[in-house]
C-alpha cells in the first residue's frame, strides 16, 4: 500500500505534465487534472496541496534531471570543446525526455514568475549556466576558442538555440545524437568551409 503513493503521485505529475504543456498552465484546472488521471479533484489534494504545487514539482525534477547530466559531462569531459559538446548533448537529451516541462518552463514563464515558481530552480538554474561558462572560458583562456566573442555571449546564442529547436519543424528529421553533433559542430567550427589541406 505504501507504494502506491509515490506511484500514484508520479502519474497525476506525469498527466498534469502534459495538460499544462498542451493547454498551458493558466488554462488547465484542477478538475481537468482530476478527471485525465482518473482521480476526484478534491482528492487530488491528498497528493498535491494545489495545482502549483504541481508545477513546482514536476519543474524541479525537470532541473535536477539537467543538473545531473551537466555534473556528469563536466566530471568526464578531459577538454573544454568535450564539455561544450557534451553540454551540447544533455540539453537535447534533456528535451527529448522531458518534452513536456521543456514546453512549462519556455511557454508559460510569466506565470511561472508571477507565482514565485521560477524561484525555486533559480539556484540550479544558475549552476547550469555555470557548467558552460566555465567551459568557454576555460576554453577561451587556453586558446580552443576565440577570445573576440565574449562567453556570455555564445553561451547564451548556444543555449537559445538548443532549447528553440524544440519548435524547428525539421528537427524530428535527425536523431538527438546527430542533431546535437551538427549543432556543436556549427557553433565550434563555423559556417565557413574550411580551407583545402595542402
């Protein structure tokens, strides 16, 4: 019986989930979570105080899940363009797996900030953006990137990009490992072909 908690938790999250990311959050009541997990909207409240906290929920599972792939690439990576790549490759990931915070966290951040949501990742939020900047500008202090381009710069052109290509109609065209590779292979190497050898 005692498992049956967290399981049925985990469900309700899943399916509140994927309302607030077809619906958006402001759209999606209680009673409409209610009725998708099969649960009585008053009984919902034996599992989550309210629907923001919900949110808060399915949210910091989502950061962590980063978070952690971050940690790992950072923790094996032996240079500053394997981080970047690395990176590169856990955010895809962490949008393939998680597509519907993914769509919380891009589409409905006013109400996030409106509701203090927001606040509560900001700490890992800033992590994450540390785990990049260190690599930049640990590769821009050892000459594997250029030095003309500030890192917060390309760091946030990077991160922008990956996270709106979740929106790009030709993404499904590519897996998440080839996807990623001409992602970082665009903004380590360029647009410009290369100069024939020899």
């Amino acid at each position: 019986m005692g498992a049956a908690l967290p399981e049925r938790r985990a469900q309700i999250m899943a399916v509140s989930a994927e309302l607030f990311a077809t619906r958006g959050v402001t759209a999606t009541t209680v009673r409409d979570i209610g009725d998708a997990a099969g649960v009585l909207s008053g009984s919902l409240y034996h599992y989550f105080k309210s629907k923001n906290a919900i949110i808060a929920e399915v949210l910091a599972g989502f950061m962590d899940d980063i978070h952690a792939r971050f940690s790992e690439v950072a923790g094996t990576s032996t240079s500053p363009e394997e981080t970047v790549r690395g990176l590169v490759h856990a955010t895809l990931l962490t949008i393939e797996r998680h597509p519907h915070p993914t769509a919380i966290y891009q589409n409905d951040r006013q109400y996030l900030r409106e509701h203090g949501l927001l606040d509560p990742v900001d700490r890992t939020s800033r992590e994450i953006r540390g785990f990049w900047l260190a690599a930049i500008s640990a590769g821009i202090a050892d000459g594997t990137f250029r030095d003309d381009v500030p890192a917060e710069i390309f760091y946030r052109s990077l991160r922008d990009s990956l996270w709106a290509t979740m929106h790009w109609p030709n993404r499904a065209q590519y897996s998440t490992a080839d996807f990623a590779d001409l992602v970082a292979t665009l903004f380590l190497s360029g647009f410009t072909p290369r100069p024939p050898q020899g």
